[in-house]
C-alpha cells in the first residue's frame, strides 16, 4: 500500500510547484535570481506525460505485487493486564472462586505475584490477600469486565477511569526514549496523559507488575488515554498508532468548505499571478487559525521541524560545495564532457549531474548546487569548450 502511495506524491510533485519542498527551493532561487516566481503549472508541460507514462506503468506492473492474505492474529493480539487488589477491598480474604473471578468474560486470571514472588497457574481455592497483583490474559475488550469487582485498580486506575477513557494501541518506536526504562521511571502517566492498561512482547508472555518492567522497542502497548494526550509533542517520536485514534477529528462542513476553498484561492491567485504563493498560504493559515480549524497548540506540535531540518542542512550543504571549490570542479568537469555537443547535450549532462548528487545528497541541496547561478562565469577550459557558452549569451552557463 505505501509503494503506490509514494510514488503518487512523487507523481503530484512533477507537476505543479507546491508538489515537493524542492520545486520550493527552487522557486526561491529562481525568485532571488530574476525577482519572479515560477509558474504554479510550469512544471506540467514535461510533468505530466512523465506521471502519465508512470502511472500507466504502476497499473501494469500492479497486478504483480504480491498478494499477502490476514492471518488470524488473535492470539499474537493477546494482552496482559495487572491489577493491583487495594487492602480495604472487600475481595482480600475470599477465594478466586468465591470472588466470581474463574467466570470472566473473555478475560483469563493467569497468575499472581504477591511479595515479589510468582503464583501460576492460579487454583480456585486460592485466597486473595492485600496488595496483591492479579495478571489476566484474554480479549483486551473486554476489558469492562473487571469493572463490578471493588477495590481493582489497573496499574494505578481505578477500572471505572479506565471504561470512560478511550482505549489506544501503539507501538514503541525506535526514536523514542522508552526503551530501557519502566514506565515508573518516566513517570508514563504524567508524561503522555495515559495509563498502560496492558503490555504486549510479540508472542512472549510479560511476568510481573507491567510498571517495572523495562520497556523495549517495537512493545505494544494499551493506552488509555485522557483528552490531553493528542496534546502533547513528543507522541510521533515515541509512537506509532496501531488501532484506536488519537488523531484530530475529522472536520465538520464549515471546516471542510473554508479549508478547500480557500486552499483552492490561493492557488488560483498564484497561477495568475496574483498573489505570491507564500504570501496566499500565511493567509490561509491565519484564517484557519481565526476561523478555529486550526489551534495554535495543534500547529505547534505538528510543525515539520524534522523538515526544516533537512532543507537547512541540505542548503548548507550546497554552500560548503560551493565554497570549498568542488562545485567549481564538477563544473569544469561537466563542461568538459558535454560543451562540443550541443545545448541538448549540456541539458542531458547538467539532469545526470543533478541525479548523480541527488543519490549522494538530498534532493534539496541537488537542487541548490545545480541551479544556474547569474553573474558567476565559468572558468574558460578552452576556445572549443566555450562553444555552448558563446550561443547562449543571454542565459549563463550553470556555476554549480
């Protein structure tokens, strides 16, 4: 699914300049070298053959993936749930059986750690005592089954608080801070707004309190989440979303007509020139914002700061290039090669130069060190090798 998914992005961005961030970074330059933007649709001329024959080529070859059938995951799907037994609950003292706890529905008493030490498996007779740690296993939804028992709380949460919450799964990223700590260590509840209903290792099964033990990456974990945890921050690093959603809800008419039509403005303002495209999109930013499709927490939190990242060193990248002189050697040497044959030649040299330092760099700062710079003339090689430059007075020859 995701195979399609990238190269239709990759398709939109051949084809109209909001496309990528580079068709950006290009404009930019173009906009510094000749004081005018890019056309919105100028890439469309050339873009849009190329998706077509792409596209027509995706669906060729799609009938070739292969195709995987859903397995029966119910059992690599299982949790294990603790449940800590308070001192004053009516329970401490009965029997397992007495307690009505062998006849839950979908849920399984697996064992009971009391005083550091482990009782598996758990007979009926078995008599409660304070503070013990009831690990059950079974269907995570039903998980309102231990609500009728008194004095249960599930790791710290009364099993009420817990019904009323929305319950989330997700898995522990490998960017994320967990891994190698408890969830009392980082104090899990504080930090995310969420309580760890169950914890789940692949197929192996967890013993103990689910609060001591050390987090993993790739562990699942069952959340259950307050109205603050889409707020915070570090959720994207930390995570990643397998069932549950702790997304923005989806936007209702009034949102959905503002955000497209105005969307939809500015980039008919700037394919007419009207309106510069950057100046159009801070507009609509800020009438998302006063029209409140948009919160300030929500646009701090989802900004790409990994993005700006990249462009900005992939920009310092190009300029150190620059700098240094190994863009003026891979001028030189690109001249060399490609000036006796012709503009079309130096238009094929100057696209495999640029794919060469898109394999090696980023896309971005490809598209910094192959942009023709003006007023840079290139270091004459020889009278033969200026040929292309002489029939081109009025365009200078890339300064890479």
């Amino acid at each position: 699914m995701l195979i399609p998914l990238s190269y239709a992005s990759i398709l939109g961005g051949v084809t109209t300049l909001v496309g990528t961030s580079t068709n950006l970074v290009v404009n930019s330059f173009y906009l510094n070298a000749n004081g005018s933007e890019l056309g919105m649709f100028q890439f469309a001329l050339v873009g849009l053959p190329v998706a077509l024959i792409t596209f027509g080529v995706l669906l060729w070859r799609a009938q070739k993936l292969p195709h995987h059938h859903p397995e029966d995951t119910d059992e690599k799907l299982s949790y294990f749930l603790a449940a800590d037994l308070h001192a004053n609950s009516p329970m401490v003292g009965k029997s397992i059986e007495d307690n009505g706890l062998r006849r839950l529905e979908g849920l399984y008493l697996l064992e009971i750690e009391r005083h550091g030490r482990l009782i598996s498996p758990v007979g009926p007779d078995e008599l409660l005592q304070p503070d013990d740690t009831l690990v059950f296993t079974g269907e995570t939804n039903k998980v309102q089954a231990l609500q009728r028992f008194p004095g249960l709380t599930l790791f710290g949460h009364q099993a009420d608080d817990v019904l009323a919450t929305n319950l989330v799964e997700v898995v522990i990223s490998h960017e994320s801070e967990l891994p190698g700590k408890t969830l009392q260590d980082v104090d899990f509840r504080s930090m995310f707004s969420a309580g760890v209903v169950g914890i789940r290792r692949g197929e192996k099964r967890l013993e103990g309190q689910l609060g001591k033990i050390p987090l993993r990456v790739g562990d699942c974990l069952l959340l259950a989440v307050s109205a603050d945890f889409r707020q915070h921050r570090n959720l994207d690093r930390n995570f990643h979303l397998l069932s549950g959603s702790f997304k923005r809800p989806q936007l209702n008419r009034r949102e959905s007509l503002l955000t497209l039509s105005g969307f939809m403005a500015v980039i008919g303002l700037a394919t007419f020139n009207l309106l510069p495209l950057f100046h159009g999109l801070m507009l609509l930013l800020g009438g998302l914002l006063v029209g409140k499709v948009l919160s300030v927490t929500e646009l701090r939190r989802r900004f790409p700061f990994e993005l700006w990242l990249i462009i900005g060193s992939a920009l310092a990248i190009a300029q150190a290039l620059e700098a240094s002189g190994a863009a003026a050697l891979l001028t030189e040497g690109m001249q060399a090669m490609f000036s006796d044959y012709g503009i079309y030649a130096a238009f094929i040299g100057c696209y495999l130069l640029t794919l060469l330092l898109t394999e090696t760099v980023t896309n971005n700062a490809a598209a910094a060190l192959a942009f023709p710079w003006p007023g840079v003339p290139p270091k004459p090689l020889a009278p033969t090798r200026c040929r292309l430059l002489w029939r081109l007075p009025t365009a200078p020859a890339p300064a890479f």
